[in-house]
C-alpha cells in the first residue's frame, strides 16, 4: 500500500480516438509517478476499415473502460475512495468516443465525491515529457506530432501555450498511415513503414520537402504541408507501375520517412534557434519514430539546442499523459472542472483555461 503515503493520487481515461486507456497517476514530491497504466488498442477493429470508424469506436471505449478500471485499481492496490481526482480528455477528438470516457470519468468524480478535471488531448500530449527520468525546465519548443496535429508550440515559463507552427492540410502521422494504404501495408501506417523503412534506402527517390507560402512572397518558415508529398509518392508509384517496374517498397518506405524527418528536424531547429529558445521537446505518436529521433539528437548536438524526446511509451495516445497533465493543473494552479464540462471535437490548445472556469465553455 506505499502508494496510499503520495500526496496526490488521480484516475485519467484518455477515449479522444482508437486507444481506451485508463491510467492511476501519484506525485511525490516534484515528480510525478504512473502507478498503473493500461490501454486497449482498437486498432484491429479498425485495420479491415482502413482508418478509424466513429461509431465503433464509442462502442469498444464502452466496453473497454470498466475492464480497464478494475485492472488499474487492481494493479495499483488503490481503490476509488484513495484517489484525489478524476481526469478525462474532453478535447479535442471524436465526440462519441470523448462522451463515453468524459461520462464515465463525472459518475466517477460524483459517486465518490471527488474533482473532475478535463483536459485537453494535446496538452496531455505535451505533458508526456514530463513522465521521462529527467523532465524539461520551461519555457521550451514543442514539435507536437501526431495522427491528427503537426504543431511547433512554445511553452512559455507560466505555462502557456503559444502556436509558432503548424501543417496547412494532413499531420505528419496522417502521411504516414495514407502513404502506408499507398504501399498496401496496415493501419496504423508509422510502425509499418517504419520497419519496411529498416530495409530501404532512404536516399534512393528525391522527394519535395511541402513549403508553405507567404501570399506577400517567401514561405512560412515553420509551418509545414504534407499533402504534396503524399501525392508525389502516389505519383512515383504510379510511373514505376505503368512502366513495368517492380514497386521497390522498402525504398519508397525509406525516402519517404526520411524526408519527413529532414522537414521535421529543419524547421524545429531552425524555430529553435530563431525564436532563442534553447530548449526542444518532441512528443507525439510520430514521436516515437527512430529515424527522427536519432535524427533530431544529431543536429540538435549540433546546433546546442537540448533536446528531450517523449519516452516511446508514452509517444501514441495513452492516460498517463492526461494524469500527467491533470497532475500538473491540481498541483501548480489547483485547477478543477465543473461536472458540467462537455465534449468539444475541435477546441484551441491556447484556450484550455475555459475548461476551468464557470460557466463551462460548452
Ligand atoms: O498521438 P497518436 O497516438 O494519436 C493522435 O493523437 O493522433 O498518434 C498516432 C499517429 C498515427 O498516425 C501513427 O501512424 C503515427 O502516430 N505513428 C508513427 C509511429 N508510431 C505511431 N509514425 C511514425 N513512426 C512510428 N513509429
Ligand atoms: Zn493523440
């Protein structure tokens, strides 16, 4: 029972998409400790749709979540009336799936009297780091990406959120699941491509690194665009195909995802460094590609920036990164939701304070 003595004790569901996760999360002292941590990935159900259904989505987080709970709560030797808090993603993400876990987590909080906080998907996201052995001091560069955000974000030293950069149409994760439908491999696409990648030249086909520009001349130096790369890479498949040649898969695979790291790793070191801000933080479900993560050690050394990756666990969508990020709120601003918060498909990373005030934003 040594995690009774932990000052703060909370439950995190995290059901903004395809994972159901339930996590139990403590802080001792400054640091703050995942006691249990469970997912059920989803991911077979959607693999024969070829990306993720809604509807069986909200179904399966239904079905998952008191599985889950006994398992944490089992694993943790905590019961319900030990924990301080409950926490769910309220936003952004599918609204079925956020209702099934938001719900559950409000029964929860008002059947034994305890707060509810609601977070925000990306800044549970950003709080990932935090759940590494030696944690970031602020203010920092975050390149958030994942399925649905390929986002530069400044944290500033009172923790706010500041948008430096963002992609004007797919993610980079998206990129890689289409472009992974493209070569005939599985959902999700990143871990796919990744081990085909293992045993492609990734320098074999000369792909565009998706500038965005300016109306008044120039480029928008960090912001990105992954939807023309995905098209030239159909192309190349297209061309080798009408002119017989054999789909040479691995390599495609290869150049493929070293050019997203390149574009990756330029434009956030170069945000870095421009903006002087000396720290960089890289999280998110691409996040825990290899290519990119050594690439970005490299010239992160290279240019002086400290660089601290997500650890790969917490990378793709878990509640360890909620608690984290709902451990955070109680402990430095003594934040709580009011059982009345909803669910927001779409909702500004840089406007997550409304979750705490009353009236509810939605
Ligand atoms: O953060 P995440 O779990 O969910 C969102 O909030 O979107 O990210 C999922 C995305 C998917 O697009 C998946 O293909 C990508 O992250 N991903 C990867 C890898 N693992 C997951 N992309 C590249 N390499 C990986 N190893
Ligand atoms: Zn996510």
């Amino acid at each position: 029972m040594r995690y009774n003595s932990m000052q703060q004790k909370l439950l995190a569901l995290e059901t903004s998409c395809d994972e159901s996760a339930v996590a139990v999360m403590g802080m001792e002292g400054k640091k703050l400790v995942v006691i249990a941590n469970r997912i059920a990935s989803q991911v077979n159900e959607h693999a024969k749709w070829g990306g993720v259904v809604p509807e069986i989505a909200s179904r399966k987080h239904l079905e998952a979540l008191p599985f889950l709970l006994g398992e944490v709560l089992s694993e943790s030797k905590l019961e319900m009336t030990d924990m301080d808090a409950v926490a769910a993603t309220v936003a952004p993400g599918l609204a079925g799936a956020l209702m099934i876990g938001s719900v559950t987590a409000r029964t929860l909080a008002s059947l034994y009297s305890l707060p509810f906080i609601g977070i925000h998907h990306l800044e549970g996201h950003l709080s990932s780091v935090l759940l590494g052995k030696n944690p970031p001091e602020l203010p920092y560069l975050v390149l958030l990406v994942s399925g649905g955000h390929t986002e530069l974000i400044r944290v500033s030293s009172d923790r706010n959120f500041i948008r430096l950069g963002r992609s004007h149409d797919d993610a980079a994760g998206e990129a890689f699941d289409k472009v992974a439908r493209l070569l005939g491999l599985p959902y999700p696409g990143g871990p796919a491509i990744e081990n085909l990648a293992s045993k492609g030249d990734p320098k074999r086909f000369v792909l565009p690194k998706g500038r965005v520009s300016r109306p008044e001349g120039g480029y928008y130096p960090y912001d990105f665009s992954f939807s023309g790369l995905k098209t030239a890479m159909l192309r190349l498949v297209e061309s080798l195909r009408a002119n017989g040649h054999e789909i040479p898969r691995p390599d495609l695979a290869a150049s493929f995802e070293n050019i997203v790291a390149e574009v990756l790793v330029e434009r956030s070191l170069r945000c870095a460094v421009e903006e002087k801000l000396k720290t960089l933080v890289m999280v998110g479900g691409v996040a825990a590609n290899n290519r990119l993560r050594e690439m970005m050690k490299q010239r992160a050394f290279e240019e002086g920036i400290d660089l601290y990756l997500a650890p790969k666990a917490f990378c793709t969508d878990n509640a360890a990164m909620i608690g984290a990020a709902a451990l955070m709120r109680l402990e430095v601003t003594n934040r709580s939701s009011s059982i009345e918060l909803g669910v927001s498909p779409r909702w500004p990373l840089a406007e997550a304070d409304s979750f705490y005030q009353s009236p509810p934003p939605f």
